[in-house]
C-alpha cells in the first residue's frame, strides 16, 4: 500500500521525487537507529518542508 501511493496520483501514475526521497530517508533512518518513531517523523518532516517550497 505504501509503495503505490509513492507512485499513483489522482490522475494516475505519477513520479513523485518528495516523496521517494522521504521514503529514501525514512528507510536509512530505521536502518541505522531501528527507531519507527524517528523513522516516521523524518519522513514526514521531510514531506512537510517540501510542500512548504
């Protein structure tokens, strides 16, 4: 469920850097501090930036 909705948009399919490089990030982060909390709160911090660019 999560990877298709880094891919698919209302209007279909839909490349969408932010949130690959949230995902990206959110990934290394459970990685290296096996935290879900931080993990999440990465991502959507990044997400969060992102969309106020």
């Amino acid at each position: 469920m999560v990877f298709l909705s880094l891919f698919i948009g209302e209007s279909g399919l839909q490349w969408k850097p932010l949130y690959l490089i949230a995902a990206w990030f959110c990934l290394l982060t459970m990685k290296f501090t096996k935290n879900f909390f931080i993990s999440f709160f990465i991502g959507m911090g990044i997400v969060l930036i992102g969309n106020c660019f």
